[in-house]
C-alpha cells in the first residue's frame, strides 16, 4: 500500500498518513511507514526497552505487553511509553492549547489545515495558518466571531436568532448587539467589563463563575495555584495566611496558636518554635540564657532560671551537692564545696580487748555507740582499723572534700581527705560520742595515710590474750602519731576504736 492510496481511503480520515512523524493509534508501519518507525536498533538496541510515538508498538518488544493500551500501567513511565500518558483533556475530540499532537493523536492532527478555519482539531501549535494565539485558546474574543468558529460556534438554537430581541444562548453584546446590550457572564465571550469568561461554571480555575481573574482573598480556593481562601479572613490568626497558603510555622505571618513567626528556623533568637522566647521553653535564647531544659525542675543542671546550676547559687544541685547555703564561708554547716561537714570522728566510751572481731563486726561497735547517742547518719560510721587485709583507704571515700569535725563541732580536718591523711590534725581527736575527753589510746594498725601499718593487730582482731599484740594512736596528738604511735600492745589489755561517718 502507498502513502497516496493510504491517505485516499475513504474508510481513513483526511489526516491520516500525513507524514508527521506520529504513528496514530489506526496506523501501524505497514499503512504508515513514515510515521510508524520500527527497525533492528529500536527493537534490539539501546531503545529496545522504550515504546514511542514513532514506533509501531506491535513490533517494538517494550509495547508488546500493556504499552500502548490507551491506560497507565504499572512500572510504565512517561518516558518508556509516552501513548498511554496522554495530555490534560485527551479524548473529549477538542484540540485543547495545552494538548499537542503526540500525547493526543486523535484530537490534535492537521484536519484541513490551511483553509483559513481554526478547526477543532486543530491548535495554535498543530496549525499557525488557521489559529492564532488568540484563536484556538477557546474563549471568543472580540472580533473573532466570523474569523474563529473554533472560539465563537454560530447559534444554533430556535431561541438564538440575532435581531429577535433576545439575548439568547450563544449571543452576546459583541456577536449580536441587537439583541445583547448588556455582558452576559458565562456566555463564553469576554464582553465589555468583564475580565475573562470562560463559558463554563468551574469556579476555581483561571476564570470564576463571575467572570472575575481569580485572586487570594476573593474566597475561592484557586486549584492548584492556592492552598486555601478564607476571603477577609486571610492572614494573621486565621488557617489561612494572606498568601492564600495553609498557615504553619516560619512563612513569617503569626498564625493560630503562635505568639511570633519571624519566617526563619533558629530556635534561639527571640522568637523560638514560633513563640516568644521565654526562659522554660526548652530553647536556649543567644545572649540572654545560658541553659533552657524546658522544665520547672530546680535541682537539676539547668535551674528554672536557665542558668547551669552551680555550688553557691543557694539551690542544692541533686546527686552533685549536699547542700547549698549560697555563701562562701568554708566553715559553716555547708562548706565551699557544698558538702556538709561529717562529725566524722569520736573514740568510743566503751573500751575492747583484742578479740573485736571481723572488720564488719568492729563497725557495728561504732554504729551502736552512735545510735546509743542518737548521732543522725548513725549507720554510716565505720572503724578506723586495719587487720592487715582491709585498711580505711581500701573502703572508704577518699575523694570527700568536706570537714571532718569532732563530735561537738571542732574541726578535726578542713579539706576533705588529703588534709585528714597528711599526716597532721587541726586538733586531736580526743572526745567520746559522750562528748567526754578520751583517757586510754585507741586501737588503730593504720597508718597516717590510710593504710595498714604492720602486722601488730591482735591475730586479725580475733585474739584477746598476751600472746600477741596490737597497734594502737594517740588521742591527744595532731601529728601521724594520732593513728600510728609506733607502738604497741598485749592484746588482753582494753582500749577504745576511732569512729568515722562515711555514707
């Protein structure tokens, strides 16, 4: 079959087989071999996988199966199978501005064109000669009444006679001012006053229904050009903003439920989340805060005045702090460091021969001399002992910090630890929990430091006899030798144990 014989054919359309480069859907490579291209490389080459406009998708192995059914189907792309994507308003038979003659064949084709016609399948686009940029957009303008048919079809209603007095369907003020004086909204022709008429009662697209371009504040939510339209409602406060976008956080108008919105995502200028920064809302504000933990909570590392909590600042800092008396008097009831002093030392009334027992044992003896007295804290005291195995250093903390004080207040040691273990006193630990002055030296086996001092501890504390004997401090000496007299002795003989507080 010839092109010639193909585009005679009375059973084809006029533009079929027009040699435009478009393999309609009723041509195929045999009818129209000009437009419907197939060969080895499209078949088998790089293009093997693509089905287009130009190829007969009987033959190309990528149309075989569902491409070229006129409908989108899984994992088919507008780029591997342009025919089943058609453009917006294919198949109503009206070549549309937007539609062109790939993605709509059966609208769009040259029909007669040159013939001075804008037709209806044919476009700006499809055919310059007929339809002009004007002629073609489907409103009828002044002046387009003969020359465009396409944009102004000719009345053809019993009622629409031009000169019967009546402004009938399809008349209007610029094709028949006989009978139509004055604009007609939704007639389809853009008349004197109005600023577009479209002849249809869509009322969000580009034309309203009264005849108006559309814009935000008008309350009517343009499609796709607005998120929203509350008409004199738009803008601050509202969903809806003066935008005509739906109101959310940093587009820079406050909305509901904001204080501020000064359309930028730092947190920590004076507008945080879109609400006037404020100290507790768990953005630190530059300049202004140096903490925000977003809580009421005053005793954590963040006060509720957004500042890092400190020793000093009168607030005690949970788990890091004792207490907190916000001065800086080292020696009251809550030293520098705010930790408490520990009334760590005192010499039992009672007094024990060798045999006191294990070390557990002998801690028990200073937690009942002080819970006989009624010491607060009375089940953290522990003996100052060693037994040649376990020595205060090894159980004991020794990176406290605060004072050691006697029973009745007198500073024994100012500094903690290190001051208490090196090796001198700021006084002699020489009073019972009774607050009673010490008269016999205490059992020690420790050293200045802490540690265990020899093996002179009556058999691990186990053994009350003068077969061995014992280590023992004086209690009425400030250097190394109120723990560590460098002597000692018989085990039967009986003497009183420091007693320590350490939680």
């Amino acid at each position: 079959m010839t092109l010639a014989a193909c585009a005679s054919e009375p059973e084809h359309p006029r533009w079929q087989c027009n040699k435009n480069f478009v393999c309609d859907p009723d041509e195929n490579q045999v009818s129209c071999p000009d437009d419907c291209v197939w060969s080895e490389a499209t078949a088998e080459g790089p293009r093997a996988d693509v089905c287009d406009a130009q190829e007969n998708w009987t033959f190309v192995s990528a149309c075989r199966e569902t491409c070229g059914n006129g409908q989108k189907d899984d994992g088919e792309t507008l780029d591997t199978c342009p025919r089943d994507f058609p453009g917006p308003g294919c198949g109503d038979g009206i070549c549309a501005p937007a539609e062109d003659p790939t993605r709509c064949p059966v609208d769009c084709h040259p029909g007669t064109c040159g013939d001075s016609v804008c037709d209806i399948h044919e476009n700006p686009a499809v055919c310059s000669q007929d339809c002009s940029d004007t002629c073609g957009d489907g409103v009828c303008q002044a002046g387009e009444e003969l020359a465009c048919v396409r944009d102004c079809p000719p009345c053809d209603d019993d009622s629409c006679v031009c000169g019967d007095m009546v402004c009938g369907q399809g008349e209007s003020m610029t094709t028949c001012p006989q009978d139509c004086t004055q604009p007609t909204c939704g007639n389809g022709v853009q008349e004197q006053g109005e600023p577009c008429d479209d002849g249809n009662d869509v009322n969000g697209d580009a034309c309203t229904n009264a005849c108006k371009l559309p814009t935000c504040g008008d309350g009517i939510v343009w499609t796709g050009k607005e998120d929203c339209d509350d008409g004199e409602n738009n803008g601050p406060q509202n969903t809806c903003n003066a935008d005509c976008e739906l109101s959310q956080c940093g587009d820079g108008q406050v909305g509901p439920g904001e204080t501020c919105d000064d359309a930028n995502d730092d947190d920590t200028d004076d507008c945080a989340a879109c609400q006037i920064a404020s100290c507790g809302d768990g953005h630190v504000w530059a300049g202004e805060e140096l903490c925000d933990d977003g809580n009421d909570v005053d005793t954590d590392d963040c006060t509720t005045a957004c500042e890092p909590a400190t020793c000093g600042d009168s607030i005690v800092h949970q788990d890091d702090e004792e207490c907190d008396d916000g001065n800086q008097v080292d020696t009251d009831a809550c030293n520098n460091d705010c930790l408490k002093p520990r009334r760590v030392f005192f010499v039992t009334s009672t007094e024990f021969k060798g045999n006191l027992g294990l070390i557990d044992q002998i801690d028990n003896k200073c937690v009942t001399a002080a819970a006989n007295e009624g010491l607060a804290n009375s089940s953290a005291f522990k003996a100052w002992i060693s037994d040649g195995v376990i020595w205060p250093a090894m159980r004991m903390n020794t990176s406290y910090l605060g004072m050691y004080v006697l029973v009745d207040g007198t500073p024994v040691a100012e500094n903690g630890w290190s001051d208490l273990t090196d090796g001198m006193l700021a006084h002699a630990i020489n009073l019972t929990e009774l607050k009673e002055p010490v008269l016999t030296a205490p059992w020690t086996n420790v050293k200045a430091d802490g540690t265990n001092a020899g093996g002179n501890h009556c058999n691990t504390w186990t053994n009350a006899t003068d077969s061995f004997t014992g280590t023992f401090g004086k209690q009425n000496s400030t250097d190394s030798t109120w723990t560590d007299s460098g002597n000692s002795a018989f085990c039967d003989s009986a003497r009183p144990i420091y007693c320590i507080e350490d939680p």
